[in-house]
C-alpha cells in the first residue's frame, strides 16, 4: 500500500509539471504556523485495537517554496518543498508520591506537496481558492525527551532518545508519511494566504505489534496516523500573468 501511495504522488507530480496550457504562474516563498499531530493507539485492551487515543500535538512553524499555475478557467496547481519543526511537551505529573514525569518532543520534516487548485475572481486581482492533494513527508528527527524530578530534591534526570531509531515502549516510528490534505486560501496581487489539514495515509508504526522492553509481544496490531494543522502566508517573487 505504501509503493501505491508513492506511485500516486509521483503521478501527480508528472500531470502538474506536463500541463501544457498555463497562462498564469508564479514562484514565491511562503512561511506559517504548523500543528503536526501524532495519533497512536494503545496496547491497553481495554481501549479497541483502532482506537487512537494518544495524541500528541507539536506546535512549531513552516517555511518553503513554491510553484504556482493556472492551466485553464481557474483551475491549476501548486507544487513545492517545505521545511516543518514542531516542539511539545506535558506538564510534570505526579507518578508517585515522591517523583513526577515530564516529556518533551521535538520534530523536524521537509516535504514535498502537490495541491490540485481551483481560483475564482472576487474582485480585480484578487482570489479565493480551494485545494486538495499529496504531500510525501519525510522525518529528519523525532527526538523524545523524558523527565523524572525528585520532588524532594527538586534533582531531574533525563531520559533523551530517537523514536526513529530506538525502541522504547515499542515507539519505533518511520521516517517516511504521505497525507492528503484539503484547504482554502486567498490571494491579492502576489500575496496569499492558505490554511488546510493534511490526513496521514501511512501508519507511522515501524512494528506491526506492541512489544515492551523485556521483548514480550502483545497480540494487538498497532495503529497511527501522522495528521497537520497548518496556516501559511506568503509571496510570489516572480508572477506572471
């Protein structure tokens, strides 16, 4: 199912790139407001197999570039590269009457997106559009940080590893996602703004089963998707139209 997904994005790629009416196109930078939000579920058998009650919510910021065209009577497409980060953390809960937990995640991607797009004019060189498409993600770093304080001695240790790389609690997690997002955005002149949220296709698990740190394998099959709020602005530095 995997190769399928690639295999779409990389034909919508090669239908945007091959359009051969595009009266109207432009290359600009954008920058904005990411939410990356992992949604696993639990080896716990009280919760069902599929239901994805952890959730873990990164807020951070995006920035890239992108490519803009207009094929024929509004619609077109928007290919580009981004670079997204996005940090969270809980608040220190007590474990015992003694020590509290705390952990932090840190997250770094680039991607690349196809977003088929249809414009209508509201006014002279000003637009509305609605979009939807691919975008295949893949993760630099996933870095877990777990804090135990003493909460006598006010003492914290840490517990720092890759959900990459590392199996902890079985949180062995893969670089590569492809989502499907849908949006809405507005543009005057050569400015725009665009905001959607991207539905991950892919189970971010490396494992198919639960295993815990002695090795033992719990016979449930893991679930998860890797989903995105997110909000741009932007500018097109060249634009012809």
């Amino acid at each position: 199912m995997k190769k399928s997904f690639v295999a779409l994005f990389l034909i919508c790629v090669t239908v945007s790139a091959w359009a051969l009416d595009r009266p109207k196109q432009g290359f600009g930078l954008q920058v904005g407001w990411a939410q990356p939000i992992l949604r696993l579920n639990s080896p716990d058998k009280s919760y069902p197999k599929d239901s994805l009650v952890n959730t873990i919510r990164l807020n951070g910021f995006k920035v890239g570039l992108v490519y803009d065209a207009s094929y024929f009577l509004g619609f077109g497409s928007t290919i580009g590269i981004n670079y997204t980060f996005g940090g969270g953390h809980t608040d220190w809960t007590k474990k015992n009457t003694s020590y509290s937990v705390k952990t932090q995640t840190l997250f770094n991607e680039v991607e690349l997106f196809v977003d088929w797009q249809y414009k209508f004019q509201v006014a002279k060189e000003t637009y509305l559009m609605l979009y939807t498409g691919p975008t295949l993600q893949c993760g630099i770093t996933l870095d877990v940080n777990n804090y135990l304080r003493n909460d006598l001695t006010d003492e914290v240790e840490a517990n720092r590893y890759s959900a990459y790389t590392t199996d902890v609690e079985n949180e062995h997690l893969r670089r590569i996602n492809i989502t499907w997002g849908v949006g809405a955005g507005f543009q005057y002149k050569r400015y725009f703004l665009r905001g959607g949220y991207d539905f991950g296709l892919i189970n971010p698990y490396a494992n198919k089963e639960f295993v815990d740190p002695l090795g033992q394998s719990y016979d449930r099959y893991t679930r998860g998707r890797l989903d995105q709020w997110s909000i741009k602005i932007g500018m097109y530095i060249w634009y012809e139209d």
